[in-house]
C-alpha cells in the first residue's frame, strides 16, 4: 500500500461522507497518486459515478439548492464570461422576478471554506445553488456565443490584419496579377517564338527546384537523419505529473463515422482526467449532433455547437473552440482519423525536450486503403512522400512546414499568441504552418502515425484537391503582400523554400499541360526536320530537359512515396504508379478549378464526404 499525501487522504475521508465506497476511493487514490491529479478529478473521470448525483450530493452537504440545468438566457455574456469555460466554477445567474443567485461549483477542496462561510453567513444560502462543470461549461458557451463566433471571425485580422485571407487581393496584389497576366498573354501575341523561349525556361527551372529539394529529401532516407542546429535540449522530469491535453475534432455531416471516432479516441493513451477532448459540430447539424447525443459519452467529452455564420470552415470551427481549449497542449484530428494510442505521448515528451522555439509537432499521415484502386493509391503515394518524406527532411533543416490538416500537437500558448487559424483560409493548416515559421517558431515531425482513409471517387476526389489549391493560392497571397520584410522574418533560405513549396506547388500544377505540350511541339517540330543547325540544337535541348524534368518529377514521386512504405503498403500500390501522369493532370485540372473558385467563392469549403472504415 503506498504512502498517500496528506491531501489524499483528506479527500478519501470526504468522499466517505458522501457515501462513496471504499474499494472505489481506493483506486482512485492510486490513479491520482500516478497521474499527480486529485482523487476527485480520477473520480469524475473514471465513469464510476454519475457527476449529476455527485455535485448533487454536495449540494445536499452544503445545504444548498442544487440545479442540473442552467438557462443560459439567464448568464450576463462579457468577455471575462469565457474564463468559465477553462475553469468552471461560478456563473451569475439573473431573474426578471427575483434577485440573481450564483451557480458554484464546489470542490472537495474548497467544500470545507464553503460550509464555513455559510455557517458564519446563513443570509447566502438564499443566494447560492450549485451545479456540475459540464452545465456551467454548456451554459456558458450558449450565452456567449454570438459575440464569440464575431470575435472568432474578427480575431486574427483585428489583430494582424496582414496574416488573414480576409481580403483576398491586398493592397496592389490584384494590379500587378492583372497587369502580369496581360503581359503574359500580350507577349505571346507579339513575340510568340521569345515568349516560348522565356516561358520554357522559367518553367523548366521551376520544376528542377521542385525536383532538388524532393532529391534531396529522398537522399536523406537513405542516411539518418540531420537534427537542426538548434541549442542543447531542456531536461524533462519524467516524474512531473501530465498536463491536461486538448484534442479537437470539427465535425460537419459525420454522423456516418463518429461511433468509429469516439472508439479511436477512446483507445488514447493518456489518463481520462486529463483529458479535454472537444467534439466540434455546427449547431445546425442536427444528424451529427444526434448521432453524438446517442453514445454513451465520458465526461472527458464535450460537444460544441458553433453558431451558424459564413464562412462555414473547419478553421473558423476550431478557433470558436480555441477559448475553451483546457490544456497545455492540443492536437487536432479530423473525422475519419484512427491516431496511434501513444501518439500523445510521444508528443509530450518531445515537447519537454524540444528548443522551446517549437511550438508545433506533425505526426505522419498513413493511408490504408491504398489497395482500393488507383485514385487511393496516388493519394497514398503522395502522402507517403510528403509526411514520411519531404516534411522530415525539412523538419531536420529547421525549415518552415506545411502542416498536414489534421494531427498537429500545438503549445495553446504559442497557438493563441499567433492567432490560432484563420476562418477565412481554405487550408489553415499550410497557413499557419507559414505564420508560425515567419513569427520565428519552427515546426517538428513525431513518428506515431495518424491513419485515414483516402477518397476513392473522383468527384469527391475533385472538389477536397480545388480546395486545397484554392487555399494554397490564399496563403501565397497572404506570403506575398510584403515579399521583403516575409525574408527579413524568416531568412533568405527559409523564404526560397517557402517560394520552392508555394508558389512552385502552384505553378507546376497549373502548367503541367503547358509542359507537355511543349514536349510534344518541340517533338513534331524536330521531326519535321525544317529547323536550321542551330535551332535544331535548342529544340533538341530543350526537348531533353522537359524529358528529365517529367521523368524525373513522376520517378521522385513515386520513389519518395514508396521508400518510406512498409511491405504491405507497397504490395498494394503494386504496379498502379504508372498512372503517375494522369493524375497530375488531374491534380491540374483542380488548380485551374482552384482560381474560379477562388474568384467567384474564395472563402467556399468543399466538404468531403467519409465513411467508416473497413480496415
């Protein structure tokens, strides 16, 4: 038996008298003993009683009225209103009839002061009830929300008006992408055969910086890996007992996976009291919410509904949340998403080690259904060579990173500080990836994956890749409107990659056509023969490096892609890479879809549809 705390022990006599047995405080009492909580927190954690017959039973102690239900109609919404949602532990409550009372939330902790105080003052038994953290919390995100989902909306551009894709033009942004697009189109009038020339140049070189870094990132597979020059590491105390860590989770028209969600959340490895995981649906989806409603919910669960206000984006759902984030730590996940249990923990202990610059870590993304045909195996490919691959190799250079859209483990400090994510983005997850790196704090990989299912139609295919180039092309905008003072912030290194991952993602896609065609021109020009000695050495030339540039760009692909793969996942891309060629002409298709849309709805979220999976 070991040798419980002085304030443990006080505990486990309290929760005697409120008739709590033995056997239960006794496990309780070791459970906070390991996790450095109190045996009240375990208590309310474990399941094992009914929070509502808890506080209930409290109430009863104290002699106090107790309320399960509190009307938010009635809570005065002010700023300071939102602390409640961290800390629950008193709402003031007003009546048109009768004078206000004040809902508390008593602990076992301060339940001794309490009695005292309304022994010595009976007047403020007519004053108080009490009520359980979960009513307080729902009470307060329902009475605060209309001014929450406004400052939400409002946070990051009031703030730093240049970090937000509010305006989607900034200042001259939209006169100089007229003026060079006239020029582009007027030179191809004038001087077709010079506009050919300088085009294919400048794309050709485009593309060999694309292909260099993927190179090198391929090399680095080879070898171990390069730690930044980053200064030495802080000690951690493994002893120290574990944060709370937040997990957020938007959810829109998901009814079909959240059994399947709560399963895999359910199976992290991290104690339930520490635990703050927030299940974020907008209050409209009545089938999401149903659905969630109907499972047997643990009281480290707690559904957020956000109001109904464009732009309706996963980025502006998880900064309503932000406010209510309860830990030190927080990590996002997407619906479908199966995270490995110990990722949290790897997580943390990365972060007491880390230079205390990181504030974000990535966790691989791992496709499993590679093998349902072609279209998933591209997406496995790609993803096998971004997170296990290209995002490493960055990482070890101390270079910005793209986050992925799911599986991020922030500081909530550093998050807040910069501004959390921007609604207005289309891909807050590469936006803020950028921010964190031009504010002077770098982004880390971890090795527990997160794993997911990938699109198999076409259609929904289509619409989540127009999205994620639509957002590219916002955050390169949002890079762009002070070019200078962005490689001031990040350094000149830095910034030719940020250009090399941005703008070179972009242009590649919109121009891979262009590429081709000039392949296949240059080809039927050269085997017409009509060309002088001299032309015919640049057409051949030029022909040889479109060659090596396409080549080379579908081989780093898939090598980069299949290098990092485990046994199974390459016996399920088998032989489908070949379709390499069509699916960057696919992938261009919906950057060109990417700059209608981002004229005519730039703030538009094409939602993507999941299903459970059958892996």
């Amino acid at each position: 038996m070991p040798a419980f705390s002085v304030d443990l022990l006080r505990e486990g006599r309290l929760l005697l008298k409120l008739g709590i047995g033995k056997p239960t405080i006794a496990r309780m009492m070791l459970q906070a003993d390991e996790n450095g909580t109190t045996v009240e927190e375990e208590l309310l954690a474990s399941g094992e009683i009914v929070d509502r017959l808890y506080f209930e039973a409290m109430a009863d102690l104290l002699g106090l009225p107790f309320q399960a239900e509190i009307d938010a109609d009635q809570v005065h919404d002010a700023e300071r209103l939102d602390t409640q949602l961290v800390f629950p532990q008193m709402l003031r409550l007003y009546h048109s009839s009768r004078s206000p009372i004040t809902v508390i939330v008593p602990t076992l902790e301060r339940l001794g002061d309490i009695a005292s105080t309304l022994d010595q003052r009976p007047a403020l038994r007519q004053m108080l009830a009490v009520s359980t953290p979960a009513a307080v919390r729902k009470a307060t995100w329902a009475a605060g929300r209309q001014r929450r989902v406004r400052d939400t909306l409002a946070r990051l551009f009031d703030a730093a008006p240049i970090h937000s894709a509010r305006i989607v033009f900034w200042g001259k942004q939209g006169f100089y992408t007229g003026l060079g697009v006239s020029l582009f189109v007027t030179s191809a009038l004038l001087a077709p055969f010079a506009w050919l020339l300088v085009t294919h140049l400048l794309l050709t070189g485009l593309y060999f910086c694309q292909l260099f870094l993927r190179a090198r990132a391929l090399l680095r597979l080879k070898r171990p890996a390069i730690a930044p020059a980053l200064p030495p590491p802080r000690a951690a105390d493994p002893s120290a007992p574990l944060p709370v860590y937040s997990v957020f989770v938007a959810l829109y028209r998901e009814a079909e996976v959240v059994s399947q969600l709560i399963h895999a959340l359910d199976r992290l490895d991290w104690p339930r009291s520490r635990l703050d995981i927030k299940l974020i649906c907008e209050e409209d989806d009545g089938e999401t919410l149903a659905a969630l409603e109907a499972l047997p919910l643990s009281s480290e669960y707690e559904i957020v509904r956000v109001p109904a206000a464009l732009p309706r984006t996963k980025p502006k759902a998880l900064s309503y949340a932000l406010p209510g984030a309860r830990g030190r730590f927080l990590t996002i996940y997407d619906a479908e998403d199966r995270p490995d249990p110990g990722q949290l923990r790897e997580a943390h202990a990365a972060f007491l080690t880390a230079d205390p610059r990181v504030a974000c870590l990535q966790a691989p993304l791992v496709v499993t259904n590679a093998g349902a045909g072609w279209l998933s195996t591209m997406f496995a490919l790609e993803y096998s060579s971004l997170f296990r691959g290209l995002l490493p190799y960055l990482a070890s250079r101390g270079l910005p990173l793209p986050l992925g859209g799911t599986s991020n483990h922030f500081r909530v400090d550093v998050l807040k500080a910069v501004g959390g994510w921007d609604p207005y983005n289309t891909t807050e997850d590469a936006d803020l990836g950028m921010r964190l790196a031009r504010l002077g704090y770098l982004s880390q990989m971890i090795h527990r994956p997160t794993f997911e299912d990938a699109p198999t139609e076409t259609r929904v295919w289509f619409a989540q890749r127009t999205r994620w180039y639509k957002g590219w092309m916002q955050t390169w905008l949002v890079l762009m409107r002070e070019p200078s003072r962005l490689a001031r912030q990040m350094g000149w290194k830095a910034f030719a990659t940020v250009q090399i991952l941005v703008a070179g993602l972009i242009l590649s896609a919109l121009s891979h056509p262009l590429i081709i065609a000039f392949l296949a021109y240059l080809g039927w020009t050269l085997t017409a023969g009509d060309l002088s000695t001299g032309d015919t050495a640049l057409a051949s030339g030029l022909l040889l490096l479109d060659v090596l540039n396409l080549v080379g760009s579908y081989a780093i692909m898939i090598q980069l892609g299949c290098k990092p793969m485990q046994a199974d996942e390459r016996r399920a891309v088998g032989s489908k890479w070949r379709a390499v060629p069509l699916y960057w002409l696919m992938i261009s298709a919906a950057a060109w879809a990417a700059i209608i849309e981002l004229y005519r709805k730039p703030f538009a979220w094409n939602k993507t549809p999941h299903m459970p999976t059958a892996c």
